[in-house]
C-alpha cells in the first residue's frame, strides 16, 4: 500500500468511525515510513499510536527508561515471543575479542544520533555464529537488557506455512513489527529460514521465503537490532554474511572462561581448595552452558551436604557428568 492509499484508508476509517481499522492502517503507515529510511517520521507515527492506544506518550523513546512492551497481537501472537531481559553482558564471562565487539555494539546503538548526524549508521543487524551452547541466545538477551529494549524471539512454528506464500506474508508481518515496535528481534536457529537455495534438501517454500528475508533485511531501516544465530554456518546461504553488519564468532571457553564461569556461578562458596589445574583438564571441550550446569549442580552437592566449600572432586564429578551426557 502507498502513502497515498494509506491515506485514503485513514480517512475512510475515521469517517466510518472505525477506531481498529484506523489504527491498524497508522500502524502499516508508519512501518511503510520506516522501510523508507524515514525512522524520524516513522518513531513521531509510532508515539501517536500508542497514545491513541492509551499507552502513554514515552512509549519507544529511548533515555526514558525501559521501552514498552506492545505485545505481538493478532496474527503476530503466533510469530513472535515478547518479554523483558534482566540479562547484562556482566552476567557472562566473555573472551577479550568477543567482549569488546559487543561493547561496541552498544556504544553505536546508545550514540546512533551523533552518527546519523554525519550520516552514518549504527550496527544493528548482527548474525551470531557457533557451536550450541556457546553464549549466543544468552547475547541477545544481554544486548536487549543493556539497551533495555524488549527481545522478541521469532517463533518458527508460527512462521513456516504449509501453503505457498504463507510464510512470506507473516515474515513480512515480523518485519513490520519491528519497523513499529523497537526491540531486539532474534532469529534462533537461523539455518531454519537461510540454508542454502542450492542445497541437496532445497525446498520451493524455503527458497522463496530466504529470498523474501533477503528482500526485507536489505531494506529495513527501522530502529530495531535484528539478530540471527546458527550453529550451523555451512548451511547458511553465502548472500546472508553479507546482509548483515557485524558477523560475530563464538567458539567453546578457553581455560580462562572455564574458570571465569565456575567463578560467577560459585561465587557465595568457597574455593580455596580447587585444584584449578585438574577443572581446566575435566573441563575441555565442554560448551559454556555445560561448564555452567556442572557448577551449578556442585553448588547443590554442597548445600545438601551442608559445606560452604566446594571441593575438587566435587566439580571433577560434575565435569564428567556433564562430558557423559553431551558424548
């Protein structure tokens, strides 16, 4: 639809005295103004809509606090998971590299106004790359909590259709959203939506749906972070790398994470005692999120023995319980 047409349907709507319709069309309005790289216009649309809505007037304006949630309504509530993030980029034991890339994420994001001014733009569509439980869904969560943006995790079973078109036209639904809504919108397991168009198991559906999110990414200039993360980069279409701004590479914890982890998540224990030396062996080849289970579980075998100490053999044990169930 036009701006012209949107127009026409605004007016009819309000004649008719249709309150959701109006709403509705002021809603694809502004997305319509978003894509067009007016993200000004698109933000002053924005805050008349949700205060028609009776959502206040600070609704998406960044410096005033937390942005309101506008839960996904509609056809939406089947595509997108909407919450808060109590989340930090302090809560996680990041390595130099890693930390200072994200770190820069959030500097351009709370400075895009001084870059836009010399008409330059901030990072804001990131594709996150490693094994499972290395970090990424917990980095997006943590950017959203910095940022103190909402995250809306895209929910697949509700986006891939059975009929030809039907997932286009919700993935175009996801990407009005958030035109609309400023958050960090996250694309879990990616390789879903982007594996290659050439691929041995190439589907007609799946190839007309990567080459519609190719369209919509590459023309979003709405306000929101996109985030995407695979496990699986060799599937990934190679038109995908270059869609998005930062491609950023997480890799199992060296022994220095290891033990940052075990730290943080044992922080009110004692462990004087741990032969860090011995952990460092046991702990090779574990994800993050393993190395953290296995510390979680040894501060339950102390709780329930009534030590304030964790020994070593303690964590060895939990280490090799954790290695068993991921072989």
């Amino acid at each position: 639809m036009t701006t012209a047409q949107h127009i026409v349907a605004l007016l009819r709507s309000h004649i008719d005295g249709d309150d959701a319709r109006f709403i509705s069309v002021a809603t694809q309005l502004a997305a319509h103004e978003a894509r067009q790289g007016h993200g000004k216009l698109a933000q002053e649309l924005t805050e008349l809509i949700d205060a028609a809505k009776g959502k206040g007037q600070n609704v998406g304006r960044r410096g005033s606090g937390p942005v309101a949630i506008a839960q996904p309504r509609g056809e939406l509530t089947n595509l997108l998971n909407a919450r808060f993030s109590d989340t930090r980029l302090a809560d996680m034991v990041l390595s130099g590299e890693l930390k200072e890339r994200l770190a820069r994420v959030l500097t351009e994001q709370r400075q895009q106004e001084r870059l836009k001014s010399r008409g330059l733009s901030p990072r804001r569509k990131l594709l996150l790359v490693g094994p499972p439980g290395s970090g990424k869904t917990m980095t997006a969560a943590a950017l959203a909590g910095e940022l103190k943006l909402p995250i809306f995790t895209v929910l697949y079973d509700g986006l891939i259709g059975k009929m030809m078109g039907e997932t286009a036209s919700r993935l175009r639904l996801v990407f009005d959203a958030m035109a609309v809504q400023r958050g960090v919108y996250f694309f879990d397991e990616f390789d879903a939506i982007g594996s290659q168009r050439s691929g041995p198991n190439d589907v007609g559906e799946i190839r007309r749906v990567l080459n519609y999110f190719l369209q919509f990414i590459e023309n979003d200039n709405g306000p929101s972070l996109i985030i995407a993360a695979t496990n699986h980069p060799e599937l990934l279409d190679k038109a995908i790398f270059r869609r998005f701004d930062d491609v950023i590479n997480y890799a199992p914890p060296d022994a220095s994470v290891a033990r940052g982890i075990i730290e943080n998540h044992l922080a009110t224990f004692d462990l004087k005692t741990v032969d860090w030396a011995q952990i460092q062996d046991a702990g090779h080849g574990l994800s993050q999120a393993e190395v953290a289970r296995a510390a979680d579980e040894a501060a339950k075998t102390a709780v329930l023995s009534d030590r304030n100490d964790i020994t070593t053999a303690t964590l060895l044990s939990t280490l090799a319980e954790r290695k068993a169930s991921t072989s």
